[in-house]
C-alpha cells in the first residue's frame, strides 16, 4: 500500500468537487496537470496545478448520491 502525505486543513481554502468531465481551470478552463494526491482530515484530495494560472486547484471527489437533498 502506498503511504500518502498528509497536509493541515487551511481555513478559507476552496475545494472544488470532481466531476465525469476532465479537470479543467476555474478561472481560465484550461486543462490541469495532477500533481499527487495527499490526505486533509481522512480526505482524499487531488492536487492538481494550472500552468496558465500558476496556482494550485484542489479537488475532492464526492459522492454526490450521498448529499442530502
């Protein structure tokens, strides 16, 4: 089994959800690179990056059945 990194749950950050789609930009909807996958609060999170942005997007997959509706 592969050991993730772990990282601090920052306050204020933006989680964007997963979608069928491929993983674009919020801001400029090009497509982002995935960089590794780590663990905040027993939380898969995909980090992925925008070379057009240079920033960092991360994203959670949820099951979105399981929301209340």
């Amino acid at each position: 089994m592969t050991a993730l990194k772990t990282r601090e749950f920052i306050p204020d950050t933006v989680y964007y959800i997963m979608s069928d789609q491929p993983d674009c930009c919020p801001k400029c909807q090009s497509r982002l690179d995935l960089v590794e996958i780590v663990m905040i609060d027993d939380e898969y999170v995909f980090v992925n990056f925008c070379e057009e942005c240079q920033r960092e997007i991360l994203i959670v997959d949820e099951d979105v059945e399981a929301w209340p509706v």
